[in-house]
C-alpha cells in the first residue's frame, strides 16, 4: 500500500510533524512530498494521500489551497487524514481554522483531521513575521506548543483506518478460532487484556474505526464466562460484538505492534 503524505511548511514545524506521521507508517511505503518544491506529484502512483499545511494569518498556505483546488478530483477520492499547525491559544479557534482550512470536499469526507499545534521560531523568522507575532501574540520567544498527544491519536486513527482498508483490499480472514462457538454474532468477546490505560487506548482507536467497544466487567462475565475473569494482576478486558471481533483484532494487533516498536 503506497502512501503520501503532502505538506507545506515555512519554518519546518509542519514538515518535522509530516515526517513524524510518515515514520509511524513506514510500513506502508509512505512517502513525504513537500508541494512547494514538487507543485506536481504523480497521484495516480498512490493509494491513500494525507495533507499538511500550516497556518499563517487564519488560512492554510496559499500555494496548499491552490494545490487542493488543482488536483480536487484526484485527491476527493483517497485523502485520509487532513492536519493543520498552528498557534491558536484557544480550543474553539482552533477548531474554527481546522474548519476552514482545507476546501469542504475534502474535509467533509475525511474522518481523520486535526489541529496539531505549532511553534513559534524566532530564528527562522523573518523581521516582519517577528513584528506580527511580538504584537499580536505577546509573544518574544521560540516556543513549541506541538501537540504530541494529538499527534499520536491522529496517527492512531490513519493506522485503524489502513488496518482496514488492508482487510477489505486482501479479503485477509484471521484466526478466529478462539471465538466462542455460538450462533450469536452480538455476543461479546475479548479482543484485549491489559492495564487500564493500554484497554482506554485499545476502547477509544476501536471506538475510532467505528466498532463499539467496551470494558469487561464482573455482569458481562456472568453472561459471557468465557471471557477471562479479571483475577488479581490488575489487568481489564476490551471486548466487542462477535461480528466485529475480526476487524477489531486486526487494529489491537496493530496496537500491539506500534506498542513494541
Ligand atoms: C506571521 C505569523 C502569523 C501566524 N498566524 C497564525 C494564525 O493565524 N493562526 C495560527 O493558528 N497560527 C498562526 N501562526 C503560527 C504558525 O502556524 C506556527 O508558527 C506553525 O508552527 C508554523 O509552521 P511551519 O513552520 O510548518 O510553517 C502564525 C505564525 C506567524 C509567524
């Protein structure tokens, strides 16, 4: 699966975030186009795309909005994920800019996007942008607000999504010989046991890619023994619906791996 991630950048904080997110999904051949220098990749050549712009005066990159607005056709149908970098003090208008920022045919049909913070580089500035930000954010320093933690449930999110996109492309069947044998494709079943916050991470990616998920506990075990008991370890179960127990082991699997690596 062939994978580009386009972005713009004009300090670098986009592009170390692009490359970030590329690194995260190496194994899917993904590939970091900065537009400025390549106004004209091959599409065709790529199975999903990702778009990452800055924000400069309440707007993406002029030069990303016309690169949307050019390739339109091309991109609609295998955008997967849409990210902005910015420095917005405040949750609502940060919300408004990632809004805005890309052309309402691609944000509209995209699930993953996000608003991934941003910094401010004095050294990489050029006098005037200095002047604008001393004056409007108070602000007189280099200072990084990257949002790490958005940064990894974004990614999260593209790897559930590819997770199942690879399911549906291969028709892969996994082994489900551990489920129970029933004739009731909503009876629950474990799909994870850990420590809390590794079954909260597992609930919410799951929860992400659209399968309901939810944490084992002493009632389901009385209507479900076969889930394991939670014993004394400290650890929980995530279980799910028996319909959605093979998609949801191909994401835990892929939670398990990135949690290895
Ligand atoms: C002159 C100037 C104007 C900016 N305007 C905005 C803005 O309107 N909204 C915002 O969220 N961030 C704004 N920023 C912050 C940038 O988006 C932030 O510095 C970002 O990390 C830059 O990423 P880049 O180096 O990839 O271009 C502004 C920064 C500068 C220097």
């Amino acid at each position: 699966m062939k994978i580009a991630i386009l972005y713009i950048s004009k300090h670098g904080t986009t592009e170390k975030i692009a490359k970030q997110i590329a690194d995260a999904l190496a194994e899917y051949d993904c590939n970091v186009i900065d537009i400025k220098k390549h106004k004209h990749p091959d599409l065709e050549k790529f199975d999903y795309l990702i778009l990452g712009s800055s924000i400069y005066a309440g707007k993406i990159q002029q030069a990303m909005d016309n690169f949307c607005h050019q390739y339109l056709a091309q991109l609609q149908p295998k955008v997967i994920g849409l990210f902005v970098c910015g420095m917005q003090p405040t949750e609502e208008q940060r919300e408004q800019e990632l809004m805005r920022a890309f052309p309402s045919e691609l944000f509209e049909r995209t699930t993953t996007k996000s608003f991934l913070g941003g910094e401010f580089l004095f050294e990489k500035m050029s006098i005037w942008e200095r002047w604008i930000v001393r004056h409007i954010s108070k602000v007189s320093n280099s200072v990084s607000m990257i949002n790490d933690h958005a940064v990894q449930q974004f990614i999260s999110k593209l790897q559930s999504h590819l997770v199942l996109a690879s399911l549906d492309d291969n028709n892969s069947s996994l082994d489900v010989n551990k489920l129970p044998e029933t004739e009731d494709d909503d009876l629950p079943v474990e799909v994870f046991s850990g420590v809390m916050w590794e079954c909260g991470m597992v609930k919410s990616i799951l929860e992400d890619a659209g399968i309901e998920a939810f944490f084992n506990n002493e009632n389901l075990g009385n209507v479900a023994p076969w889930i394991a008991a939670p014993g004394g370890s400290g650890a929980i179960n995530v279980v799910v619906a028996k319909h959605d127990f093979q998609t949801a082991s191909a994401i835990v699997q892929q939670f398990i791996k990135n949690n290895e690596a």
